[in-house]
C-alpha cells in the first residue's frame, strides 16, 4: 500500500503492541487504537486497557490515535493521560 500512494497510511484497529511495532516497521504514519466500539468481539479489550502497551511500543515513532467508549471530557483527558496524541470522540 505504501509504494501505491504518498497519502498517510493510519491502521485503524490496532490493539495489541506486537502489531502496532509491525505495522511502524511497515511504513504506517499513525496506529488507531479502536476496538470499533466493542462490537466485533464481546471479550475484546477496552482500548484504555490497550492503549498503553501501544503506545510503548511504537516508542513515539508515529502518532497514537484512539476511540471507543469517549463519552465526556474526562475520557478525553485519560485518553491523553495515557499517551493518545489524538482522542476521537
């Protein structure tokens, strides 16, 4: 995907750290950390509790972005406190 265009490339779902270091190591320009608001898998992690193991292992290299379960400012700020450069609500 990378040699096809020279727009960012952001991995949206990301929520383990092995994944997240292949997918810096791949070229991408930002990881989404979203667990596509918990839909998918009823187990699934919540993305503040995946969060910090993403964003040590991208190690600053690109921009952390995370969603789900954003539903007031507070969220917003632990979403920062826990190392998102980028909080969607």
């Amino acid at each position: 995907l990378r040699t096809a265009t020279k727009l960012p490339v952001i991995l949206k779902g990301v929520e383990h750290p092995a994944d997240a270091r292949r997918a810096v190591e791949a070229g991408c320009s930002a990881i989404w950390v979203s667990n596509h608001g918990g839909r998918q898998l009823d187990g699934g992690p919540a993305t503040a509790e995946a969060l910090p193991g993403v964003v040590a292992a991208v190690q600053g290299r690109v921009p952390v972005i995370v969603d789900g379960g954003v539903t007031r400012g507070a969220d917003v700020l632990r979403g920062l406190a826990l190392g998102a450069s980028i909080v969607c609500v």
